[in-house]
C-alpha cells in the first residue's frame, strides 16, 4: 500500500507569492516580453551549430568551471563598445542569464538583517529575488515622469542604508535612462553596493553613457548586463556583470559548481564573435521605437521617453479591457508597470503595422 505525498509548505513568507512570467499566449503577434525580433541570421546560426559542435565530444566532461574564456569575451566586448573601461576577464562574470546574477548578488550581500533598496516602478524581479533571498524590500516612488533628482536619490539612501540598492537605466517598464550624476550621487550616499541593471543599454539613444565609465571611481558599484536583448539570444540564457575582482572573488562562495553549461558557454561565445549580425538590428529597432513614440502621441495617448526596446503608454480608464481588445485582435502586449499603462515591445516593421492597426481599432 503506497503513502499518501508528505505534507510539506511552502515557507511561510513566500505562500502569497506566485510564480513570475509573462502570460504564454499563442497569437500571431507577441509583443510582450522585450525580445529582439530578428531571429539569428543563418550565418550565425552555422556557428553556433558548429561551436556546439565543437564541444560536443567533451560532454562527458564538467565545463570550465568560472567560464575563463567567455569572461573575456566579455570583457573585450564591453571594452570595445567604450574604450578606456580597462575591463578584463578577471572583472566580468557570467551566469545564466541576468536574473541569476542578480540572485547570486543577493544571496552573496544580502540575506537576512539586510536590506535592499530600489526606485520604483522598476524591475520586478529585483524585489521579487530579495523576497526569495530574505532580503528586506525598501521601495522608493519615482517622481511622476518615472525619474528621480541625483538629490533625492542620495536622500532615501542615506536614510534607509540598504546593503544593495538597484538601479534601472534603461528602466523596465517605462524605458527611461537614468543620468550618470544620479547613479554617481548614489554610489556617494551607498553604504554597501550599488547595482546597475543596463540590460537594455544597447538601444539606448546615442550618446547616453554607461554606467560602466563610473566603474574606476566607485568600487562598490556593479554594472549588469545580458545577450538576451540586443543579442537576440533570449534561449540561450547568458547574463553578466562587470564589478571589481573582489567583488567577483565573493561571488564565487554562492555561485552553484559549473553552473554554466560547456553548450551555453560555446553558444555565447559563438555570438560574441560574430556580433557585427545581431547588434546591426538594433538601429532598427531604435528607429521603430521612435517612430512608435511620436504615433502614440499623435493619439493622444501618454507615453514614457524611451531608451529600451519597448514603449509604456497609456493612460487607459480599464487598461485590462484594453489589453484584451488588443489580444482579441490577436496581438500581446504586457500588463505591467503603473496602472492605467501598459508596455508594447517593439517589433519588426510587420509586427509593428499590426499594432498600429488593433491599436486605432480599440482607441476608436
């Protein structure tokens, strides 16, 4: 006679959580979770065949343990996109997509008695992470264009003295850039780390700097970034950061024994050396998402100054109905954010038509 399962509970301070993820609806038209819409070109994907490939014998094998090679890919890339970073494998780490290293970061700095801070709306994984990792939440409102005065910033940390603080630039929902005197203001106030999530860096408007050029000043900051975006490699799962050695030599007391797999180091790399293809995409979507802006605002509808690859716009009396209506015409976009707003990812000239057209349908 089999046992009935164990009656075994979640913990008491996660019962009310539910798992995070982007509603999985099958329409022709999904623009909802800030993916590049440009698949890899065929070029590209002969040499990630041919790097899996490559490895493939070895599989018996555990990969390189700190992903060596790959780090200094990395390295070469963030150095190349601005000279002068300095920036060398042994300040850079790699895990399995950004959301890995921002729990690696909480599970190595926070934890219980510690707090984290982040301005909001923002990313909500961050809090979601320093739930999941006992790390005290400290909200602090943004001002009513989403950002928020290098005085102020400075003000709410000095006050709360939070073991890590979050930054968002490009900020996810509402796609805002944060300037570098307020990022510099709250690496001055930070009594512990400061973390900068620029994971939409990449479609930023020209000449807006990265947080990555305060990295020799401040040696408690970390600059986090992925290949999910402007990579298109979303499926491939590869996430970073780049931060002191230091800091990186703490990491490795959380981080799981070879947690990145010898295929996605390989796929990384593979991308990394022929990223001339997936990064020309960029522009494009840059000027889809400017386009995008001044066609909202032509409707009269709000929208939020964009440096991602996504538009919040709203503001919408049932926001709900309005993304129903726009499902019901077979397009997806995400109910996120502030009320009254939702999010569209920007999508390929096609996709984008599409939009337009359910869009005026519903707003008429």
């Amino acid at each position: 006679m089999s046992q009935a399962p164990p009656s075994v509970q979640l913990r008491e301070d996660l019962q009310d959580l539910e798992a995070y993820g982007a509603p999985q609806i099958d329409v022709p038209v999904r623009l909802n979770t800030n993916e590049n819409p440009y698949p890899p070109s065929a070029a590209l994907v002969r040499a990630v065949a041919d790097a899996v490939a490559g490895i493939a014998g070895t599989l018996n094998r555990y990969p390189d343990r700190d992903a060596v090679e790959l780090r200094k890919d990395l390295a070469a890339y963030l150095d190349e996109q601005g000279p002068g970073h300095g920036l060398t494998g042994e300040r850079v780490w790699a895990a399995n997509g950004s959301n890995e290293v921002i729990q690696q970061l909480l599970q190595a700095f926070g934890g219980p008695g510690r707090t984290a801070l982040g301005f909001e709306p923002s990313y909500s994984m961050h809090p979601l992470i320093a739930r999941v990792t006992c790390t005290s939440w400290h909200p602090v409102e943004r001002d009513s264009d989403f950002g928020i005065s290098a005085a102020r910033a400075a003000s709410e940390v000095a006050a709360a003295r939070p073991a890590v603080i979050f930054l968002t630039s490009p900020n996810n929902p509402t796609g805002t850039a944060m300037p570098l005197d307020v990022i510099a203001a709250v690496c001055e106030a930070a009594p512990g780390l400061v973390v900068v999530d620029e994971a939409y860096h990449e479609f930023a408007r020209s000449g807006t700097p990265s947080a990555l050029t305060l990295l020799p000043r401040y040696p408690g900051l970390i600059v986090t970034r992925t290949m999910s975006k402007a990579f298109a490699m979303a499926g491939a799962r590869v996430g970073y950061l780049a931060a002191a050695p230091e800091l990186i030599e703490k990491l490795l007391v959380v981080r799981l024994p070879y947690h990145l797999s010898a295929v996605t180091q390989a796929v990384a790399r593979a991308a990394l050396a022929h990223r001339a293809e997936p990064l020309a995409t960029v522009e494009k979507l840059r000027a889809e998402r400017d386009s995008l802006v001044i066609w909202l605002r032509e409707r009269g509808l709000s929208v939020a100054d964009s440096d991602a690859n996504f538009v919040l716009f709203g503001e919408f009396g049932d926001r709900h109905a309005t993304w129903q209506e726009l499902l019901d015409r077979g397009v997806l976009v995400r109910e996120v954010g502030p009320a009254r707003w939702l999010r569209v990812t920007v999508g390929t000239e096609e996709e984008m038509t599409s939009f337009r057209t359910a869009l005026a349908e519903v707003l008429r």
